[in-house]
C-alpha cells in the first residue's frame, strides 16, 4: 500500500498520546503467560508484532483476551504451559522470537518457531548458541542461526555469558532461560542495553541482580501474575518529537510517554543539537519512569553521536538521520553495525531512500555522515517493509516540497497502528 504525505504548510499542533511501548507490551505478555495467576495490562499496544507474541502463547495452551488496549492473561505458571500442535508464528516480531526462545529453552517438548521473510534473515544464533549451552536442544537453517527454528527444551543449567552485542533481546533471552535454570545465570554485555526485562520481573517479584554491565537471576524462581500500565513508548514518540522540531511553526505535547534512562538517548541528541524540549510531569508507573514531553520548532546544530549512547538510541537512528539532515553542520553516526541485522540493513536503506528526496548523505561501515542543512524535495521512496523506515519517510514528507510517496506504508503498524491518523490530527 501506498500512502502520501504532502508538506506541511500551517505547521503541527496539538496533544497526543503515543501507543503503547512495544517492548513492555511484549515483556507483559510473555511473563503473565508465565506467571502463577491473573495479570492484567493495560495500555497494550495492538500493533502487529505484540499480536504475534499473543498469539504465539495462546498456541501454548495460556488463556489471553486481549480488547483493543487492555489485555488479561490466566498464567498457570511454567507448567501451564503445553507443546503446541502448531508452529509458533512470530510474523515480524525479533522480539516475540528471541524472548520466546529463551522460555521455550526451558520446556520439556518440541516447538517448531517460524516468522516473515524478515525474521528469516535476521541473525539467531546469537541466543541459539548460547541456549544450546545450557542444554537446549535446537536446530533450524544455518545449523540453527536461521528460522525456521525447532526447539526441544528442559533440564537446562545456568551458564555465565558474555554477549559481544548489547542487545536487551539476546540479555533477556538468557535471563528467561536462567529463571528455570540450576544454579545463577549471568550475563554480561559491552554496554548496558535498555532494562524493561529486569524492572518488570521484579514487578512480577522475581529476584534479579543488576551490578554495572552484569546481570544475573537464580533459577527455580516463580512469577506472580499482577497489574501492568504500559507507557507510550519512546521509540514511537521520536517520530512526533523530530517532526515538531523539524516543521516550521510546530508544537506538539505528547502525553505519559516511557523515559526509561537506557531508551532516552533521542532525547539527549535533541538537547545536544539544541532542540526545543521541555519534560514535564515524571512519575514513576510498574518502576518505569514516564513524563509528558512538549517539542517545538527548533535551530538545529550537527553533532558526533557514538559510543554508550547507541544501545540507547538504535531503533531511533532512521529518525535521527533526518533530524540531522535539518541541522546546521555535520552529523556523525558511529559504532552502529547493530543497524545492519534490524528488520532491514538500516544504513543502506536510510541513506538509500533520503538521497531520493535530496539528502546529502553517505554511508560508512558503522554508521552514517549526514551534512546539513538540506532542502527536502518530494519522491517515490521505499519502506522495504521496515516499520521505522516507512515512519522516517513519512516524516520527510511533512517538510519536503511537493510528494512524498511511502511505499508499503502498511509496515507501519507494526508499531504505530494509528501513526498517519495522529499525524494528520495535528495538522491544522
């Protein structure tokens, strides 16, 4: 599907609330499935990939409702949990397959876990292996670094790992393979990854130990099933904040938006470029800080953007680009290889489509260096069925002159199931 987005004229105006985190909607799911008892959760995000994880669980024998944004889920523990007589479909959710892996690690039957032909690119073996390790059996394409995947678990020890990505999917991966382990599993990784695994099994009372790098959980431990709120998630919410910062005349609050410290880094790139921003409202909701955020009509400056920050920021990166791209001075992304084994290789696909719209712009083998500021001008640009692609694009088309043409736009709702509805709303 094709979706348009013309420039806009009068400016973006007007309050918002994001959709849900899609990373703590994922973690909700899987742990009240896993949970002793009822958890409830409210601001879910029914975009596709949480979707998936539902639908995955479901198939494993856990009774979960789910009405628009609130979903309850009836855990009856580990051992609530059944071999399934169908394969696990993830569609496009990385998240749903390497979270789900970890618990399946654990479970003493066969489950076959196959997704879209994104996830059939993306890189496995970085929680295979080290699953294996702990004595689950599993094999799948590449000698098990591909789906389709298969997996008998049980009987699994702990292990001590050290992970060479920062990665808070492969981290939690091992931690919930760890809760169901012998002994104390340990994982540590080059920096610290965003934590929502960590703040929300302790929400479920689970015992995790966090010192520095280094995170470690002892086995035999039990969930208990509670009461979540999700917040709107940040990752989303960097679309809005770069677009009223970028359109002439704009300013937009977005309302009990997540500021976990290990997802913020798209706000300390919009305060270091010089960015009107104001934070309001922190509170704390399930020991996930949140706060209401205004972002208005800003003069931009270029800036290096590497190091401890990127975990904290690489879903952002597509969205950053374009921020920079209006910003006075030169922008350097490093240290960013993650970026190559997301949905797409999001290097080559976020210079690729902003030089169609006029971008000065090059890739490099960790990253990229965009020279501002630029005049954006309408085109025909792709998606490649990356969710964040497609919003970054859509956003350019809110300052480029004549038409932005966003092609399978409809990968969008992955995460943003209403993200044009929004955009259009503030547009007065």
């Amino acid at each position: 599907m094709d979706q348009t987005v013309q420039k806009v004229t009068n400016g973006l105006q007007g309050t918002i609330t994001i959709p849900g985190d899609k990373s703590i909607s994922h973690r909700a799911v899987m742990f009240g499935a896993i949970a002793n008892g009822t958890t409830t959760v409210e601001g879910f995000l029914p975009g596709e990939d949480c979707l998936s994880t539902i639908s995955c669980f479901q198939k494993l024998g856990v009774s979960i409702q789910q009405n628009d944004d609130k979903v309850t889920i009836e855990g009856k523990g580990y051992a609530g949990l059944k071999e399934p007589v169908d394969i696990l479909d993830v569609g496009n959710s990385g998240t749903t397959t390497r979270l789900m892996l970890g618990i399946l690690a654990t479970l003493p039957f066969h489950c076959v876990v196959i997704g879209d032909s994104s996830i059939a690119k993306r890189p496995m073996s970085r929680v295979t292996n080290p699953l294996r390790e702990m004595g689950a059996k599993i094999d799948g394409r590449d000698n098990g670094n591909l789906t389709p995947l298969s997996i008998r678990g049980g009987g699994t020890k702990a292990i001590q790992f050290e992970s060479k990505v920062a990665s808070a999917q492969v981290k939690s991966c091992i931690l919930l393979a760890g809760l169901q382990s012998e002994g104390e599993t340990v994982v540590s990784e080059p920096h610290v990854s965003r934590d929502h695994t960590e703040r929300m099994l302790r929400a479920f009372g689970v015992d995790v130990k966090q010192n520095g790098r280094t995170t470690s959980v002892q086995g035999g431990q039990q969930l208990t099933g509670g009461h979540i709120v999700v917040p709107g998630d940040i990752s989303s919410a960097a679309f809005m904040l770069v677009a009223g910062a970028i359109v002439p005349n704009s300013s937009i609050t977005l309302l009990n938006v997540g500021v976990n410290p290990t997802r913020t880094g798209i706000i300390d790139v919009l305060q270091q470029m010089g960015a009107n921003l104001v934070i309001e409202n922190e509170r704390t909701i399930n020991d996930e800080p949140v706060a209401d955020l205004t972002i208005s009509t800003s003069s931009l400056k270029g800036i290096e953007i590497s190091g401890d920050i990127i975990p904290r920021l690489i879903d952002e990166i597509p969205v950053i680009a374009l921020l920079a791209t209006q910003a006075e001075g030169k922008t350097v992304i490093k240290d960013a290889e993650e970026l190559k084994v997301k949905e797409t290789n999001r290097i080559d696909t976020v210079v690729s489509e902003l030089l169609k719209l006029g971008a000065s712009i090059e890739a490099t083998d960790d990253g990229m260096i965009i020279y501002g500021k630029s005049d954006l001008t309408g085109s025909t640009v792709k998606s490649y069925g990356d969710h964040r692609i497609g919003m970054t694009m859509a956003i350019a088309g809110c300052i480029a002159t004549g038409t932005v043409t966003v092609q399978e736009s409809e990968a969008i709702a992955v995460s943003y199931p209403n993200f044009f509805t929004q955009l259009q709303s503030l547009q007065k």
